[in-house]
C-alpha cells in the first residue's frame, strides 16, 4: 500500500513536525531551481535576463493553476483516503491526471500560437523578442512535465506522505543545477545552445520529477488507473477538484498581481525604494516558507480528519499551528531588528536600498506571523473543502487592505505608510481568517454532535 499514514490517530505535534520539514525541503529545492536558472542566464547577458523576465508572468500562471488543480486534487483525495474503497480513489487520481492533461493541452496549443503577439504586446523588443521565442518554444513543449509532477505530487501528499514529494522537488532542482551550465554553454560534446539550453535543461529535469511521480504512483502507491469509469463520473471528480482548484488559483494569483500594484506605487519614491522591496521581499518569502510548508501539510491533515468526523484534532492541530506561527513571526522579526543590515548588505551596496530594507524588516516582520495565520486557515479551508473563504480572505488582505491602505498611506505618510499598510492588512486578515475559521470548525463538529446537520460540502461524491 505504500507510505500511507493514517493521520487521524496518533501525536498531533509528531505528525505536522514529522510531515513539514520535508515539505520544506522540497519548497527550497524549488527556490534552488529558479534561482539558478537566473544566475546563468544572467551570465548570458542582459538581453538574455530580460527575455527570460519577460517569461516569468507566463509561468508564473501556469504555476498558479497547476498548483490550484494540485491542490483540489490533494483536498479531494484526502478527504476519501482513509474511508472509500481503493478502486474510486485510484479513479480520482486518474481522472485529476487527465484533468490535468486537457489543461496541458489548451495551454501549449494557445501559447505555441501567440508567443511573438503576446510577448510583443507585453514591450519586449525585437532582439529580446527573438530570445523569448526561443525560450518559450522549448518550455512550452516542456509544460505536461511541469504540470504533472505538481499533480502527482499532491495525490502522493494526500497519503500522508510529504517525504517522497519533497525529496522529488529536490531532485529536480539539484539536476536542473548541473544542466544548466552544461547545457548553457556547452560542454565536451555537448554544444553551446545559450537561452535555449536553460529551458532544455528545464524540461529534462522536470521530465525526471514526472517519471518518478509516475513509477511511485502506479507502483508503490497504486493510486492511479486508466479505467476511468463513465464519462459523467469523470466529469463529477473534474467539478469537485474544480471546486478547490478554481478558487485556489485566483489565490494563488491575487498575491503577485497585487505586488505589481504595490511596487508601481514604491516607483514613485524612486528606483531605490523599488530595489529594497524587491530584496525585502525575497528575504520574506524565506522567512515565512516554513509557515508555508507546514499550511501544505494542513491541508491533508483536516481531508482526513474531516472524513471521520475528528474535529477535536482539527481545532488542536491549529491550535498547535497558531501558537508555531506567532512564535515563528515573532523569531524572524528579532532576528532581523538585530542583523537587518548584515542581511539587507548581502543583497546591495547602495546606503539608501539598505536603509529602506531595515525600515521594512523593522516594520512588516513584525506581523509575519500574522501572515502565516493567513497562510494557515486558507490552506485549512481548502482541506475542508471550503475554497471560498480561502479565497475571500486573500482578497481582505491583498485587495481590501494592502491596496488601498498602501495607496492612502503613501500620499500620507510616504515610504513608511506603505510599509504600515502591509502591517496593517497582514495582522488583521490574520486573526479574523483564524477566527473564523475554529468558528467553522466548531459549528460543524456541533451540528456533528446534537445530529442537527451534516456538512454536504465536507463529502462530495467522487
């Protein structure tokens, strides 16, 4: 049967430790990835960097909907592991890979067409317009390898098993590491393919996270089969994966369309203010990537608990999760009073970017544990299959507060205000979303206990 844990018995603290760190891990692995792919692209030139910038918003997309049909698929599985016969979840597993393969499918078949249009419509100039395409040709015919893994690695993570995902996110970074000098600029018989060779050494390592996802999924996990039942059936497992998937994506995608707003308004303090938010917030994105990690694991961790009805572990577990994440938030935000400099000199030599760095760790680290109660109750809502919360609360932070406040407060206050407004929308989207959620979570373990109700959304067929 594999590595299957059952996670609705056993030591609630053993099993979040034991199932968050190799999700971090893995979570590292692809951070490893894109920044080596920047580093020897940069190499390459400026014209070569930009093309590969322009790529980004792109990727960023596919990403964004791979991870949101990945996560669909996770809560759905999750949630019918523990209690439905084998063969209806091997049919889910299925059926979410062929989801995934139609969405494949329109996505290179609509990108291959209108890489010169789009990309030309985005400003890329004639010289780096050529180097996007080639790029995009090759990373296009390179997507079904990273929307599969990404799929297959959710189905796997459904299990209990967070280890072998990770160590395959790893993988695929360290290889991607070794090709893309080799590949780049050539060596021994391998000839010199520059931009076109970072995205060959892409797909090939991503084309190794598909095989083992695929060998661990029909042979050790034996999660998947081709016997797909009736077209009506497929169709009901496509609209309960959608169901997480949809509201999950827009999730996903509201955070960096909202920093592009953000840093247009920071443009008008000037290139060094730009330049310190953008290190600022790769330092952020470490700071809180053990938060992340561990909201992955929340999201199986209540699908199994919720089939059986074991809302006392859900309420302790973010309980436990709560308490992890103010304390995190509040060792980042000493940390980084005491070395803000140290860390913010790594990044840049300029005296005005790193003044504006400290002035953000002195101001927005201070709520990152705030922001991890976001991170937390919207993965755990998707573990409860419900999505729209999830997705209401990232809208409060992102749209409601840190927009407009951000806007109000630099007119008001300047630099400064903008950096309160993410304080501002990071604490209070954090506790409201948590708050609501162990209300959610109480309402329905009371309609479970007096037999007053029972929670359609909790159990979809499949």
């Amino acid at each position: 049967m594999g590595k299957q844990k059952n996670l609705t018995e056993g030591d609630i603290r053993r099993q979040l430790t034991s199932l968050t760190w190799p999700m971090l891990l893995g979570m590292m692995g692809i951070v490893v990835f894109n920044l080596v792919d920047t580093y020897f692209v940069g190499k390459l030139g400026v014209h070569q960097l930009a093309a590969m910038s322009f790529s980004f918003p792109v990727v960023m997309v596919l990403n964004s909907i791979s991870l949101g049909i990945g996560i669909g698929t996770s809560s759905l599985i999750s949630r019918h592991i523990i209690k439905t016969e084998r063969r209806r979840v091997q049919q889910m597993g299925g059926r979410a890979l062929l989801l995934g393969f139609t969405v494949v499918m329109l996505f290179v078949i609509a990108g291959q067409l209108t890489i010169r249009p789009l990309f030309a419509a985005m400003g890329a100039g004639p010289v780096v317009l050529g180097y996007v395409e080639e790029y995009m040709r090759i990373w296009y015919l390179g997507v079904p390898f990273v929307l599969f893994p990404m799929i297959g690695n959710n189905i796997i993570r459904a299990t209990g098993d967070t280890f072998t995902p990770g160590m395959i996110m790893v993988t695929s970074g360290v290889l991607n590491a070794v090709l893309d000098p080799i590949l780049i600029f050539g060596y021994g018989p391998v000839p010199y393919m520059g931009i076109q060779g970072a995205a060959l050494a892409t797909v090939l390592a991503r084309s190794v996270s598909f095989t083992i996802v695929m060998v661990v999924l029909t042979r050790r996990e034996k999660l998947i089969t081709f016997a797909l039942g009736r077209i009506g059936e497929i169709g009901q497992t496509w609209r309960n994966i959608l169901h997480i998937a949809g509201p999950a994506t827009l999730t996903l995608l509201i955070t960096p369309l909202s920093i592009g707003v953000i840093t247009r308004i920071l443009a008008s303090f000037g290139k060094e203010a730009v330049a310190a938010f953008g290190v600022a917030s790769r330092v952020e994105m470490f700071a809180i990537m053990l938060i992340n990690a561990l909201g992955s694991v929340l999201v199986i961790f209540a699908g199994q608990n919720i089939s059986r009805h074991k809302y006392q572990r859900i309420l302790d577990a973010l309980t436990i999760s709560t308490k992890f994440s103010l304390f995190w938030g509040a060792v980042v935000f000493l940390l980084l009073l005491a070395a803000g400099e140290v860390v913010a000199s790594l990044f840049s030599t300029d005296r005005t970017v790193i003044d504006i760095t400290k002035m953000y760790f002195l101001i927005v680290s201070a709520s990152y544990g705030f922001q991890g109660l976001v991170l937390l109750s919207t993965s755990t809502f998707n573990g409860l299959n419900r999505p729209y919360p999830s997705a209401g609360f990232s809208i409060l932070r992102m749209v409601v507060l840190y927009l407009p406040l951000a806007w109000i407060g630099a007119r008001l206050f300047d630099l400064p205000g903008v950096f309160w407004a993410a304080f501002i929308a990071n604490v209070v989207s954090g506790l409201f979303s948590m708050l609501y959620l162990f209300r959610l979570v109480r309402n329905m373990r009371r309609a479970h206990d007096t037999g007053s109700g029972r929670d359609p959304e909790a159990f979809p067929s499949s």
